[in-house]
C-alpha cells in the first residue's frame, strides 16, 4: 500500500518536473519574443489570501524566466512622498514600459479591501473606490496593457495550517507577522468583502483568475500555463494589440457656442494699471503660498493656448511671485521614447508636485485632444476616449486637495500674425518662431473646433476652464495671476487647521469666460 502511494507520488512528481520544463522554455522565448516585439507591456497583479503561495509563485516565475526583464514591485503602506501624492501615483510610477513583464504585489485593491474590513470607509467609499479601479484599468487596457490578474486563494483551516507551519520553521518564522494573525480573526469578513470586489472587478478585457493555493505544483501550473496562453495570444496576434474597437465620436450639439469666437479678446489695460495690478497679485499669491495651510495643499497650474499667446509670460510672472524652492516650470513638448514605452497619462503623474509645492505646464495632457488629434498623431478611438481619462485624471487630483487650475490664452488670427513677425525682427526672441508655428496656422480652424471641443468636454465642476482674452497681454498676465491666487486663497479657506480639523469651505473656483 505504501509501496503503492509512494510510486504515484513520484510519477506525479516526474509528470509535473517534465511539464515544468516544457512551459519554463515556452515561457522564456514568449518573454523574449515579447521584448523584440515591443507593442505592449504584460502587468500581472498578484493578490488573494494570506498564505496562499503568492510570494513562491512570484519567486517561481522569476526563476522560470529572465528576471532582468522583469520589475517586480511590492506596495506596502504608502512613503510621505507617496502619501503626500494622489493614491494611485505610486502604481503609476512603477509601470513596465513595453516589451516588459510588471509583477505588482498589494496593487490598488489591497487599500480599498484592508479600509472596507476594518471599517474605516463605508460602502458608499468603497463603490467609489472600485469605480476609480474599474476605470484606471480599463484605461490601461485601452492603452495596450496586457493585464492579468491573479487571484490566490485558501480555506480557513489551509490558512491556518499554513501559518503554523511557516511560523514552527525557524527559517520561515520571520514571514509570519502579529499582523497576519489578526487578519487571520477576520478571515470571514475580508472572504465577503472580496467576493464582493471581485464581482465588480472581473470584466472581460481584466477578467481576475482565481488560483487555488494549497497545492504548490498544482498553484504553479495553473498561473504559469495561463500566463503563457495570455502572452502567446496577443504575440501572434500581429494585426493589432488587443485593444478594442472604436466608439463612435459622441454627436456635436448643433448649437453649442462657440466659445472663442464669443470672447472680447483685446481687453483694455495700461502699463501703469498693470503694473500696479501686478505687484498687488503677486504679494497676494506669494502671501498664500506662504500661509501655514498651504503645506496640506499642492497646486496644478495648466497653461494651454494659441502659438504666440503668452504662456510663457503668463508662467514667469507666477514664477516671479514664488520661492524658486516651492515651484517646478514644466514645458511638454513631443514625448520621448520612453514616455512612448508607457500609457498617455504615464508622463503627467510622474510630474505632480509633492503638499506644498506648485507644478506649472507649459502645455499638457490636453496635447493629445489637439495636436495629437489635428495632426493625426493618434487614432480617433484614442482621442476620443481621453475626455474621460482625463476627467477621471483631474477628478483624482482635486480628490487628494490638488488645486488645479486650467488657462486657456486665446488671440486672434491678426494678433498672432502680428507677434509672429515681430519675433522674426528681434534678435532675443527669434528662438520663439518656427516652421511649424507658422504650419499650424494654416489649420487654425481645426484648431478651434478642437478647442471648442476640448472645454465643452473637460471643463467639470472639478476643473473649470478659465478662458483669457490675450490680445493684450497685461490684461492676460493679470487675469491669470488673479484667478490662480483666488483658487489657492479659497483653497486655503477650506483647508485642514494644524489639529486636523477643516476649514470653512471657500467658494467655489468656477469657470470663467
């Protein structure tokens, strides 16, 4: 009988050892392939049950294929630096560009579960939560993503053995923390809160894949057989890179105002009303950044407009009223090729400032509305579908008390011919003026449908747009220095006191025309 028993556990173990082998070499040269091919990146997200072999599986696949190609990351409770961010920050910094494998551990689910179960959210928190999870990844699968989710899961009485067992080892007694046996007493209540999330967080495009963990060879198999189908479907699949089919463009209302055409754009101010304007906004703007309160909060400034607006200018005279140390001028410009290897938005969240601190964008994520669009830098499907990832994109910021603030400069077509050839004749500002400046003139329209567009869609109650009538460029500088400093002064009105209490709430920053 034993005779017999121990024949079957060593057939078992030969049949297992050969399949090993088999789907290690498959698994590498997919990795390989997958880093020459270069379309799209593989995130695979390891969560489930304490105890359930996610840590051996993870060891496993590192060691079945070639860790160098590899980021594994494990999320922990969050740093300052990342609790002084938007919650998802930290996932996004930590992307796999394309050709590479992300392993994330404790990924964006493992906050919103941990607070449901001990009670520290309720359940209208926690189907927000989800909601912001279900449109983050659908976002990233839309982008390319090849995301797999794998869920570990054991018994009760299995996680409680296992425990033991890791715990009476002197070598693994170190992975068995008091924290784990607390968890361990509401084992019921994460079971009921999971299935639960689960549910709403399977879609076809991300479907979770449950993993059995009690057998480790049996646990191995299943996530190493399905990711390699996974990777090897969308290798072959040479036509596209699995993302799904465009959505027809929304309708445009017949009648909806054009918003540029509607604006006064040579407002009257002199130099001396200017001047005195601008030394009383700057000490104004200058006061709150200094203010007690401000360090709980962090400011986006979105500069956006027609060449030869004045952004630049606008951005110097908020520069000139801030401490060097407190402020960062980012220009975007064409991505480079590592911001290619990742999702759109992947260069913007790496740039968010730290609480107290203000991050200023020489133009921004709106590029892929306007540029990208007119010039048919991306499919329609893209273009058309950033509306709402970039209202989702703003809606977290102003969530995490991100004041964020969007300009839109607006000349006329006179008025940018006029600057245009004045920068040509002057010496110091003929590194203003380019080719493609003078090209995109020719599609001012396109432009200002696209404009039009762009504010009807993404000028939210979260983020207004605040139009500026340029032509005269001190009025402009003005405007902008006005509204910033009004939205951080009310800002600071509803901010948290030193105890921690709130603020009375400040009025609302809405939009203006």
């Amino acid at each position: 009988m034993f005779e017999s028993a121990n024949l079957q556990h060593a057939v078992a173990k030969a049949a297992y050892e050969r399949e090993q082998a088999q789907l290690r070499a498959a698994l590498l040269e997919s990795q390989y392939d997958l880093k020459l091919d270069g379309r799209f990146p593989v995130l695979i997200l390891i969560a489930g049950v304490e105890g359930a072999g996610k840590g051996e599986t993870v060891n496993l696949l590192n060691e079945w294929m070639d860790p160098r190609h590899i980021q594994t990351t494990a999320f922990g409770t969050p740093s300052d630096e990342e609790a002084e961010r938007p919650a998802h920050w930290r996932f996004w910094r930590a992307l796999p560009p394309k050709g590479r494998i992300g392993i994330f551990f404790g990924a964006w689910h493992t906050q919103p579960i941990v607070q449901r179960v001990m009670g520290r959210i309720g359940d209208g928190e926690f189907a927000a939560a989800i909601g912001e999870i279900q449109r983050l990844e659908r976002m990233l699968c839309n982008e390319g993503v090849l995301l797999l989710k794998y869920w570990f899961h054991i018994s009760k009485d299995q996680q409680k053995k296992r425990l033991k067992a890791l715990e009476a080892d002197p070598k693994t007694r170190w992975r068995v923390t008091e924290r784990d046996w607390d968890y361990f007493k509401l084992y019921d209540r994460f079971v009921e809160t999971c299935d639960s999330f689960l549910h709403q967080t399977s879609t076809a495009q991300a479907p979770w894949i449950v993993v059995p963990g009690a057998e480790p060879r049996y646990r191995a198999l299943t996530v190493g057989r399905h990711l390699l189908a996974a990777m090897r479907a969308r290798l072959d699949d040479k036509a596209g890179t699995g993302r799904p089919e465009a959505t027809p463009p929304l309708p445009a209302p017949g009648d909806r105002l054009n918003v540029l055409t509607a604006l006064q754009l040579d407002q009257p101010m002199g130099k001396p009303a200017y001047e005195r304007e601008l030394e009383k906004w700057q000490g104004r703007l200058n006061l709150a950044s200094r203010a007690a309160r401000f360090r709980s909060l962090s400011v986006v400034a979105v500069f956006e407009g027609n060449d030869g607006a004045g952004k630049g200018s606008a951005i110097r005279r908020v520069t000139q009223a801030l401490d060097a140390r407190q402020v960062s001028s980012i220009p975007v410009a064409a991505p480079t090729e590592e911001e290619r290897a990742q999702p759109y938005l992947w260069r913007f969240w790496r740039q968010l400032p730290r609480r107290g601190r203000f991050a200023l964008f020489d133009r921004s994520w709106y590029g892929r509305v306007l540029v990208e669009r007119i010039e048919g830098l991306c499919s329609e499907a893209d273009w058309m579908r950033a509306y709402g990832e970039i209202n989702d994109f703003e809606h977290a910021l102003v969530q995490h008390r991100v004041v964020l603030v969007k300009f839109w400069l607006a000349i006329g077509k006179d008025e940018q011919y006029r600057r245009f050839k004045h920068r040509e004749t002057v010496a110091f500002k003929r590194f203003k003026i380019t080719a493609e400046d003078w090209r995109n003139r020719e599609k001012w329209d396109a432009y200002e449908a696209a404009v039009c567009d762009m504010v009807d869609r993404t000028s939210t109650a979260d983020a207004p747009w605040t139009l500026v009538e340029a032509d005269n460029k001190y009025h402009a500088r003005i405007k902008v220095l006005r509204t910033l400093c009004e939205a951080v002064e009310s800002a600071l009105e509803a901010a948290p006191h030193e105890d921690g209490k709130a603020g009375k709430p400040g009025p609302a920053h809405g939009r203006k025309r």
